[in-house]
C-alpha cells in the first residue's frame, strides 16, 4: 500500500469514527429529547435500544479511529446506519408537506455512509492501525 492509500485510509477512518461518536456523546447529553425522537417515530423498546445505540456508537466509533477490530466495528455500524435510516428517517411515509426532503437527504446520506463502511469492513483498517500493528 502506497502512502496515498494509507492516508486516505488513515483520514477515512478518523472522519467515520467522528462521525459516530459525537453523536453518542449527544444521545448521552440529550437522552430524554432522543428518547421522544426515537417514540415519534413508533421505534419499540426505546430505553434499552438508545442505550444500545449509544454504546455501539462510541465504542465501535473508536475502534475504527485506531483501527482495532476496525473491519467487524465497520460492519456492525453499517448494520446500524442502515436499521436507525430504515426506522428514523422512512421518508417513504411520510405525509405530504413533511420534511420528505430533509428525511430523504438524510436517508441518502446515510447510505453513502454504509457503503463507506461496507468498503472499510471489506478493506480493512490499513497499515496505520492496531489491527495491523505487527505487520
């Protein structure tokens, strides 16, 4: 892998990362204001799955920055973007004169997001990281 690659990869990795844990930091601050985002949109068992969610997000967040167990945590969130766009941003239905179009950006963007993360699982984490330490 040339240098290019490894800090494309490099810079890949801390940006997916960060996009993940400031948010679980944010569930964490606003807990009961996602708890009633998260009713709104019918989700079941709010309490546990926001506490799910949080802990994936943060944990599997930072395993990506330093590249531990990077192609699993990059799996495991594409697993999550894809449930929480399925769940909380279903533009589909939506009534006429919601925000379709802010759901259906948002849906979008959430798929680039996974497919991100599909390519990083499928990749790997690179040689700047732990799972590759000794390589």
């Amino acid at each position: 892998m040339n240098m290019f690659e490894t800090a494309c990869l490099l810079m890949g990795r801390l940006l997916l990362g960060l996009y993940f844990i400031a948010p679980g930091l944010q569930k964490i601050v606003s807990f009961d204001a996602m708890s009633q985002y998260m009713e709104h949109h019918n989700v079941p068992f709010v309490t546990p799955l926001l506490l799910l969610t949080i802990v994936i997000q943060l944990t599997a967040g930072l395993a990506i920055i330093i590249g531990f167990k990077g192609r699993f945590a990059a799996f495991l969130l594409a697993g999550l973007t894809l449930v929480i766009s399925l769940l909380m941003h279903n533009f589909w239905n939506l009534p006429e004169g919601g925000n379709v179009a802010h759901e259906t950006q948002n849906f979008v963007k959430n798929m680039a997001i996974t497919a991100g993360l599909l390519i990083l699982a499928a990749r790997g984490t690179g040689q700047m990281s732990l799972d590759n330490r000794w390589k």
